[in-house]
C-alpha cells in the first residue's frame, strides 16, 4: 500500500513537470510565430496568437491547482517542496511572456507600415535572442540543470543592449517619418516588450538555480558587477 501511495505522489510530481513543459512549448512557439510575422508584416497568425492566450492562461490555472493541492495534500519536503514552488513561478513567468506575445501580435495586426530594412533586422535580431533566451531557460527547467543559467544571463545583458540600439533607431525614423508615428509609437512598445520577455526567461532561470541546489538570487551579484 505504501509502495502505491509513493509511485501515485511520483506520478503527480511528474505530471506537473509535463504540465509546465507544454506551457512552455506553446509559449515559445507563439512567441516564435508572433515575431516571425512582425518582421515579415505578415498578419495571418495574429488573430490565432490572441485567441491561444486564453489557453495559456488557462494552463497556468491548472498548474496552480495542481501545485496547490500537491502543497496541500503531500506536504512535499526539502528537493520536492523546491520543485512545487518553482512550478509555481514558472508558470507565472511564462504566463507573462504569453501576455506580452499576445501584446505584440495586437500592434502587428493593427500597423499599417512596412518596417525599413535597418528596424527591420535589428527587430528580428532582438526577437530571434529574446526567444533564445526563452527557449534556453524552458530548457533549463525541464532538464533540472543549471549549467545553461549563466549562458542565459550574459544573452540577457546582450539584449538589454539591443533593446537600447533598437529604441534609438526607432526614435531616428520618429523624426524622419511623420506619416506613421502612430506606428512607431508601437513598436517601441514592442522593443520593450521583447526586452521583458529576456527579463522573464531570466526570472525562470533564477528559479532553475533554486530548484536544482536551493540558492536564491544568484543573478543579484552579477548584476551588481554589471553596473561597475
């Protein structure tokens, strides 16, 4: 009877992970499609992104629950009590990076322009790292290792950068084109939103380093040593 009440608390334990590795796979692949179809200004995937935000934020709930009631009703300890509470603020994470993906298929399905060639490469730059940063910090998680989690952190810095040289440029076209501010109002929004998303792959990292060995704030010395 034991052995069946251990293998049963395994099986909810794993199915948790399973539950925030299809999470995180819809989210990148939004992601992923979202970006793709800005820089291209193809809007065909828009409407779908939008809509799949609702099952996103749907399998954050489940994720919730299940957390809650293996909380509740398991009492986990030491490793497994790490990994419920990861569980947790993985899923919020990634239910951010799904609010801000739909965010960006909202601006892309409402501009009007075609992005120059120069705004155009520095967008797909910027997404194509934030989305690596994402994926890279999934990956992480599901593969309980924290070797990737520097990696992340020192991509993280690299898109900070791009955030900053993309922003300017879009400032630039700003003062040489007054037929689509409205536009480039946007996408300033969007550079911001991908900057975030770095920032929520990052968060998802941290969180990696505290389910694997119990260290909290690891990143906090690194970013003091980035501001010297």
């Amino acid at each position: 009877m034991s052995n069946h009440i251990v293998e049963t608390y395994d099986e909810e334990l794993r199915e948790l992970h399973l539950l925030i590795a299809y999470m995180g796979k819809d989210v990148s692949t939004a992601l992923e499609t979202t970006c793709n179809d800005l820089v291209k200004g193809d809007k065909g995937s828009a409407s779908d992104v939008i809509e799949k935000d609702k099952d996103i934020n749907a399998q954050e709930l489940k994720i919730n629950l299940k957390a809650q009631n293996l909380l509740a009703l398991r009492a986990p300890m030491a490793s497994d009590l790490r990994f419920v509470l990861t569980s947790l603020q993985v899923a919020g994470n990634l239910e951010r990076v799904g609010d801000l993906t739909k965010n960006i298929a909202k601006i892309n399905r409402k501009m009007d322009m075609s992005l120059t060639a120069n705004i155009a490469s520095l967008v797909d730059n910027m997404s194509s790292l934030a989305l690596k940063i994402l994926q890279a910090s999934i990956s992480a998680y599901n593969n309980k290792d924290e070797t990737q989690t520097q990696k992340i952190f020192d991509d993280d810095v690299i898109l900070d950068k791009q955030y900053k040289e993309l922003s300017k440029a879009i400032l630039r076209e700003i003062k040489r084109d007054e037929d689509h501010l409205d536009d480039l109002a946007h996408l300033l929004f969007v550079t911001r939103h991908l900057e975030r998303i770095g920032d929520h792959g990052k968060n998802i990292s941290e969180a990696t380093i505290y389910m694997c060995s119990g260290e909290m704030n690891r990143f906090d010395s690194l970013e003091d040593n980035q501001d010297h």
